[in-house]
C-alpha cells in the first residue's frame, strides 16, 4: 500500500511512500507522518492511501513513523485547505502546515498549587506560627489574602523558602497541594462575574431576526453587519452565538490580533463557559492545548485573529470577521491567504452563517451587498444616549503660517486637551508613526539619511538616542553631524510618537501621559497592564498609534486628538484613500462612548481631500460611491482581481531579466498589466525589489495567469519570486 504525502514545502505535488506493513493498521488519512526526503526528514500530511503508485517501485521510499494516532486534519478541513491552496497558489503541504500547529503531541508541564483546606481559623493559626515558624505563616498569609490556590513556584519566590515550611503546612491539615495540568489559557485570570442581559435596540432587533432566520434555516448566508462604532454589534454577535450554542453548533469569531483585548474576552466569557483564546504570542504547548480542546469538541467560540479560521471545529455554525476591512486579515508571506476571505468560503463549506462586521466595510465586501450577494444589515446609531462625535478640522499649513513656525500641535488640539483634563476626563491621541522623528536631514546640504540596506529614512528614536530603520531594524548611533558635509546641526524632522509625547509633558506637566507604540508595548503584560491602567483612569492621555484604534470602549474618553490624518493618504497605493478613511473613523469611534458627548479634532495638511471630508461627516456611503467609481475607472478591485509577482534578490540586473522572462511567458489575455517596474519600496534588507501586477476581468484569467506564473515562484538566496493573490498591499 502506497500513501500520498502533502509536504510543506514550495512543490506543488504529492510524494507517494510506501506503507510498512507494520504501520499500515495505524495510518489514517490525516495523520502526519515522518518520511525520508533527499538527504533529510521531513513531517508531512498523508492525504490519500491506495493501492498502487505510479512511481517507479524502486523509487519510491518507506514511511519512517505516524505522530498522531488520530487524524489531525478532518476530511472536511483536508478538502477546504485543497481548494484554498489552489487559489492562492501554495502547496497542499504548505496550506495544511498553516491549518495544523505542528506540535500537538507535546508533553505539557504540570502545575503544582497550593490551596488552603477548609475547616480551621486561618487567622489564630497564622498569629501563632508567626514567632516560631515565620516562613510558614506567611504562607498561610499569601494564600489568605489571595482566596484562591497559588503557584507553589510563585509563593517560593515571592518568600524566598525551601519546600520544607510547605510539607510542614500539609502535615498539619492546614494546607493541600494540587496537581493540575497546566492551562495555558492567557486569559483565565480575566474576571468572569456575568453582566446582566440587555433588551436589543429596536435596530439590533431588526438586524437579529434576519441573522435568526438564516439560522434556522440553517443555510449558508453571509450578512455584513453594518455599524458605527458602539452601535451594539458585538451584543449581536453574542445573541447570535446563543443560537449556535443551542443548536449544538460552534462559533468561531476572528479579530484583528490588536482588538484582541482583555476587553474583548472577558465579554464572551462571561457569557459562554468554553471559549478558547487562539492568538499570536501562544506558545506551541498553549496552542497544540488549545486546539486539542477544540478538536475534542469541548469549545463553543474560539476567538482569535486570522489564523482561528482554522480551528478544528467539527459543526461549525458560524463565522464572525470583526472589523472585517482590517488589512491584518490577509497573511504577508506565504500562503498569502485572507482570513475574512476563507471565512466566506468555510462558511459556505459547512453551511455556516458568516457575519462580517465594520463599521467602515472593505469597499470588496461593500461591493458584494450592492451585488446581492451578501445581505446588509444596519446599525445606524449608538447604543443609548451616546451620540457620535463632534467634528473640527484644522488646517495646520495655516496653522503653522499663524504660529510663524512648525507646530505638532495646533492651538485649538491644546486648548481641547486642557479643556478635558481641567473635567477629569481623559484623552486618546493618534498618531501612526512611532519614534521621534522620521527624517534626519541636513538643511545645509539637504543630505537625507537613509537605511544602507534599504531604500527608507532612517527614524530618529531620542529616548535610545539611534537612527532606526523600521523595515529591517538597522539601527546606528543618532548621528551629531551632516555625514556628507559634516555641517554639525543636523536635523530631526517629522513627527513620531516619542515626539509628541516629550511635547505633551512640556504642555501638560501635570497630566498622567502614557505612550502605547511597538517600542513601549514590548510585551503582552504591558499592553493589558496599559489598558486596565487607562480604564481605572490612572492614565490621563493616552498617545498611541493604530494599536490604540479599536477596540477601546472607555467611557470617559472624551476627546480624540488625531495628530496627523496625513500619514495614510501619502502611500502610493490604490487602498490609501480607503485606509486613511477607516482609520479616522476607527480612532474617532473612540471618543464620546459614555454620556458625555465626545469631539474629535483631526490635524491635516490636505483639508480638502475627499476621504478627510466624508470621514468629518462620518458618511461611508458618499466615500464609497466616489471610491468604487475611482476605482472602477482605473479597473481596481471590486471591479478586477489583482495578481501581484514580486522579484526579490540582491542583484538588480538578473532581477530585471527575471521580471522580463515571467513577462514574456504570460498567456496572452485581454488584461492589464503594469510593470515590471521598481516596487514602491524598492529595496529592503539589501534586496532590490521589482513587481508585476495585473489587472485580471475575471476568475478563469486569474487562475490562468496564476498557473502560469507559478513555475516561477522561487525562494533562494539569489531570487525571491513571490506571487499574491488579491494582495492587499503593493508597497
Ligand atoms: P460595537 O461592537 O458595535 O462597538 P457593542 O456591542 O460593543 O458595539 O455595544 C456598545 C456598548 O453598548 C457596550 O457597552 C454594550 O454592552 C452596550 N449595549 C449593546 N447593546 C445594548 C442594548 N441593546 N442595550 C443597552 N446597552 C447595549
Ligand atoms: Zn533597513
């Protein structure tokens, strides 16, 4: 008997092995197995068993073990991850590596808890210990104090004692050790007391009953929930999971991995006992726990970012995107796929019900309701007496002609922030640029520093005093003087974070500020500490970039400050206008959740840019007419899909020829192709970077161009040859 084995490797083909004999009653479609290939061993998938194989018997080598003595992959995920490998054009192996965390065998540590056996007086019995044996009344103490069993480890720590003062505690009755498998749950510390239920606005009823019939029929169907910020639909979601849970069915909710707050979690689970929590920073054991629990059916919702939507549910009855527009959805490296994309199609797969959910929709999903291929439902207002925010631009090319200097921070944002901090309130600012300053030039010679390994201004961080390069982490001492002519005052120009926040506690030395960016949340603790702080409003003014757009429902924020609207707008990208739009209103969404109403104030130097204008008056629709017509002329998605070929490698000229051999060898089609030509970004970490996209009218070209195409992928040291599918940037 002969078995096929998908690898995870870039080949798009299946190897066929040999089964021993002795394997053969264990090996079951799904199951991973380990097999000789070349001169190294490899872990693969078996996805077929058959009798015969049409490689050459004295070819074909010998299965070496089976990993799992259960199939891994369900023939339902192996057929969906068939059909996904072959749209985004990845290997079988590669998709189900991405579909499979490799480490479901692990052997997990066990925890060791103290906890205190009921039945004595704690308190006599600590002030009796207390002269005679202190380490073990303070024991008694720790666990008095923390009403629930701590880690041995932990205690022996904090205490600085030997086991001994442990095992005489037990000795006596007055302490019990636990040994429980350790639950990696991140999240199991979160408070879980139950909030009571609402009664649904008469909107959210509407948008409920259609969801409802859908699932009664328990029929396909994709809804795009349609909602403003805070206009309830979180709680509909919830509702809707209910169904699912009664139906014995399962839910999985995919986020953005930022919005993947403590916030988030603890409203699922309060209101569902089993939720597993899939996210990126899990260690292998943490998630190979979390997907067995999965897998053995124990889970009603998993909620996670992209990579949830291959969680092993076995009747799945519902898929949620929130924030669905979120670029974070689409993988950056191969396979290049688009989790709220998958969605549908894995909703579609198991006759799921799909909720995509934005206040702010992709102009692909927008495009699909006016089609009528997915329903609309709106929430058009917020929830209770919260109204959405007042408005006020500024201008700050005539703000800086006033103030006769350049100015971060217009009058007006100051006044608002004083205004706000004098009412015990608190403030968001965003700002999308971290570090200092984002150029370093000399205004003697106009010497621009760049990054010597890429085609990017150096970022100016003061605090570390270096000059940073944010696309490969190069990274040199702050430069005091112009490199080329040596003029000693150099300058840092631009805003980043860091800058703002030194200004801030020059204007403000009395608020309590605290910056949120990639340099200061180096850690998840921090992020969840940083967010509890600002909700207990131990924090005044809370600066951040896009990590502090969503997902924040903090009552008594009351202003929102957008330092710069400008940021988005400038990428040479087709989604510029598209992104600068949803992230204003993303980060304004912050402001005014409570009773008292919120103002936003957004700084720009292009008042008059459309997506600034629509975004002031919150009106998607109008932003969205003038978008799909703009992109309807120059035939970008929804009205095309785009294949995007990027050439990478460290010698532009066999770059070139590359680009030109792929070029030469496309199927002749009616469509549009743009390049080769250099890449927005045209060098990154010493490799130059050229590009093709095209432009192709229908899905037939598409996988046409796309098979063809790739017999050119390559990943070497010499050539990258890389090809996305729908790709969501083209930088
Ligand atoms: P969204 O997900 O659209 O941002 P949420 O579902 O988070 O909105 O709702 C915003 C706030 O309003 C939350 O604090 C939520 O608990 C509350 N809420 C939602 N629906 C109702 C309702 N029908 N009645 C009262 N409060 C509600
Ligand atoms: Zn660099």
């Amino acid at each position: 008997m002969y078995a096929q084995i998908a690898l995870p490797i870039p080949l798009d083909e299946l190897f066929d092995y040999q089964i021993p004999t002795t394997l053969l009653p264990q090996l079951k479609i799904g199951c991973r197995v380990k097999v000789p290939f070349g001169h190294q061993q490899q872990v693969g998938f078996c996805v077929n068993i058959q009798e015969v194989s049409q490689v050459a018997a004295e070819k074909v080598k010998e299965i070496l073990s089976i990993l799992d003595p259960e199939p891994v992959v369900t023939l339902q995920m192996l057929s969906f991850s068939q059909w996904w490998a072959k749209y985004y054009h990845c290997s079988l192996g590669e998709a189900l590596e991405t579909t499979v965390p490799y480490c479901t065998t692990i052997q997990r540590r066990k925890n060791i808890l103290i906890a205190i056996q009921p039945g004595y007086d704690i308190t006599y019995e600590i002030n009796a210990l207390r002269a005679k044996s202190p380490s073990q009344a303070q024991i008694l103490e720790l666990l008095q104090d923390s009403q629930a069993p701590l880690e041995r480890s932990q205690i022996r720590s904090k205490l600085k004692i030997s086991l001994a003062p442990f095992k005489l505690l037990e000795s006596k009755g007055f302490i019990k050790t636990i040994y429980e498998e350790k639950v990696p749950d991140l999240f199991a510390h979160l408070p879980t007391e139950t909030t009571p239920k609402v009664e649904l606005t008469p909107a959210q009823q509407n948008a409920f009953q259609e969801i409802q019939k859908a699932i009664e029929l328990e029929k396909f169907k994709v809804f795009l929930l349609f909602g403003v910020t805070g206009s309830g639909k979180t709680e509909i979601y919830l509702r809707t999971i209910e169904l699912i849970v009664q139906q014995k069915k399962e839910a999985i909710v995919l986020v953005p991995e930022i919005a993947l707050t403590p916030q988030t979690v603890i409203r699922f689970k309060q209101r569902f006992p089993n939720v597993a929590v899939l996210h990126s920073e899990l260690s292998n054991a943490q998630r190979a726990y979390q997907w067995e629990q999965i897998h053995a059916g124990k889970i009603q919702v998993v909620i996670g970012p992209r990579s949830a939507i291959f969680a092993p549910t076995h009747h799945l009855g519902l898929i949620v995107v929130d924030e669905e527009h979120e670029p974070s959805f689409k993988q950056q490296n191969t396979p290049r796929y688009h989790a709220r994309d998958l969605a549908v199609k894995r909703g579609q797969e198991a006759n799921a019900i799909v909720i995509l959910g934005s206040a702010t929709p992709s102009l692909e999903t927008y495009h699909n309701c006016l089609k009528h291929k997915y329903i609309m439902l709106s929430l058009p207002e917020r929830i209770g007496t919260a109204k959405l925010p007042q408005f006020s631009v500024v201008n700050m090319k005539e703000e800086c002609q006033e103030q006769k200097r350049f100015v971060y921070l217009s009058r007006v944002l100051i006044a608002g922030i004083e205004k706000r901090l004098a009412a015990q309130q608190q403030v968001i600012l965003f700002l999308n640029r971290r570090g200092f300053a984002t150029n370093i030039t000399c205004p003697v010679c106009g010497y621009e520093i760049h990054c010597p390994h890429c085609e990017i201004p150096l970022t100016y961080h003061k605090q570390k005093h270096i000059s940073l390069c944010h696309y490969c982490n190069f990274e040199a001492a702050a430069p005091t003087e112009c490199p080329s002519c040596h003029f000693q005052g150099i300058r840092f120009m631009g805003i980043g974070t860091e800058r703002i926040e030194a200004s801030l506690r020059k204007f403000f030395p009395n608020a309590r500020i605290h910056r949120m960016d990639s340099d200061t949340m180096v850690s998840r603790q921090k992020y969840e500490d940083s967010f509890l702080a600002f909700s207990r409003h131990e924090i005044d003014i809370l600066l951040g970039t896009q990590m502090i757009a969503k997902g924040l429902d903090f009552p008594k924020v009351t202003l929102v400050g957008i330092i710069s609207a400008d940021t988005n707008l400038q990428l040479p990208d087709f989604r510029s206008s598209e992104r600068a739009f949803q992230l204003i209103v993303q980060v304004a969404g912050r402001a005014g959740r409570g009773e008292t109403e919120g103002e936003v104030i957004l700084q720009t130097w292009q008042p008059d840019h459309y997506a600034i204008q629509f975004a002031l008056t919150q009106n998607y629709t109008k932003f969205a007419e003038d978008e799909l017509k703009f992109r309807q002329e120059l035939s970008y998605p929804p009205f095309s899909r785009l294949l995007r070929i990027l050439i990478e490698g460290p010698v532009i000229a066999s770059i070139i020829t590359k680009a030109e051999e792929i070029i030469a060898n496309l199927p002749p089609a009616d469509c549009e192709i743009l390049g080769p030509a250099p890449a927005p970004i045209e060098k990154i970490a010493d490799a130059y970077r050229y590009h093709i996209i095209i432009k192709c009218t229908t899905m037939n070209i598409m996988s046409r161009y796309a098979n063809t195409i790739q017999k050119f992928v390559i990943h070497s040291s010499k050539m990258n040859v890389q090809l996305d599918v729908d790709p969501i940037s083209l930088l």
